[in-house]
C-alpha cells in the first residue's frame, strides 16, 4: 500500500479573508512527480478554528494513517517562505478564531515543555524551498495563534505509536494576485509558493522511506 501524505491548509480567519495556503494544499495533492509516484496525497483545509483542528485532526489522522504530516500556514507579513522548527506551548489571548473564540487556557498542553521540536530535517527542507528560487528561512517562532496550536497537535501526534514519521509546519506570505512588481522586491505569487511546496514535498517523502 502506497505511503500516505496529508497536507493541510487553512481557510479565512480575521484580517485575513483570502488564505493562498487553501489552493496550495489541494493544489500540492493533485502533484504528479516521479519522486512522488508511490505516494498517495491527500489534502485537507482547516477552518481556522481551535474546534476544527481538535475534531479533524484526529479523524483524518486515524483515516489515513499519513507516514507524512506536511501543514501550512499564512504568515501576512513575512515576504519570505518560513520553514518552523518549533511548535510553542502557548495560545494568545488576544487572538479570536474563526468563529470569535478564544481559548481560556494560556497553554495549548499544561504540564508539557514550553515547546516541542521539528520532526523533520529542517535543514534539508530549506534547502528544498531555496532550491525552488523562493526566499526561505528557518524560524524559531510559529506564533501563538492557530498555526502554532496545529503544529503543536501535528508533533504531539508524531509521538505517538503509528504517528506519522515527518511532520513539519511552513509559513507562507500573502501570494501577490499578479505578476506585476509593486515594490523593489516582488511579492511571491501562488505560482512561486507551490513550487516551493512541491520541493518541500518531495524532500519529506524522501526523508520518510526507510
């Protein structure tokens, strides 16, 4: 049976009604490469809510049993692709969701680590997004918003016995709706970041088969 791969992005959330990482994920499962040929991809999109993640998260992860956990997220004000290393044991209160939650608990997991590592090799997967001609860097700081509570689950998940192997969490900017330059430096467009997704993906299925 062909190793399986989730990708997930998430919808609109506040300040932000457009999120480029909804097509990307579904775009990134309709990939057709060699290096991906024994992999089945499976996308799913988050609302961008504390519920969504703790209801889905769960099932898609008994469903299809992914060897890889590869999520996205949008990151407004980075003009660049942010590869996250770790996932941070803090939620904002400051922050609503989708549906104008906010969670009481200031931590995502009481009496866990401030914070839990990549499993992935992070290293390997800057590499993968440079090699796609797309500005990336690694970052030590998901955030405290929904982006970091999915990390935080995606790599709690990764611990447990049949979890997946890889799981990683990259922030993308706001994709430009043209090619036009505005500014000295161009904006990434929905082009740019799903080849940037794709050399990411490929990396991770490599980095997973044994």
């Amino acid at each position: 049976m062909a190793d399986t791969i989730l990708i997930t992005g998430f919808g609109p959330f506040p300040g932000a009604p457009f999120n480029p990482t909804t097509a990307l994920a579904r775009s990134l499962a309709k990939s057709r490469r060699p290096a991906l040929a024994d992999a089945r991809l499976v996308a799913h999109v988050f609302a961008t809510s504390y519920a969504a993640v703790d209801r889905e998260l769960p099932v898609l992860l008994k469903r299809y049993q992914p060897r890889v956990l590869l999520m996205f997220g949008l990151a407004a004000r980075t003009p660049h692709v942010r590869i996250e290393t770790r996932a941070r044991n803090a939620i904002s209160a400051l922050l609503p969701d989708v549906g104008r939650n906010l969670p009481v608990a200031r931590a995502i997991a009481a009496g866990r680590p401030a914070s839990l590592p990549l499993r992935a090799p992070a290293r390997i997967l800057l590499a993968a997004a440079r090699r796609a001609r797309v500005p990336a860097a690694l970052s030590r700081d998901a955030g405290r918003y929904l982006c970091n509570y999915l990390f935080w689950r995606g790599l709690t998940a990764g611990t447990m016995p049949g979890g997946p192997q890889q799981v990683a969490f990259i922030h993308v900017p706001m994709a430009a709706r043209s090619r036009r330059r505005t500014s000295k430096r161009r904006r990434l467009t929905a082009d740019d970041l799903l080849r940037a997704g794709v050399e990411i993906l490929r990396a991770l299925a490599s980095a997973s088969r044994p």
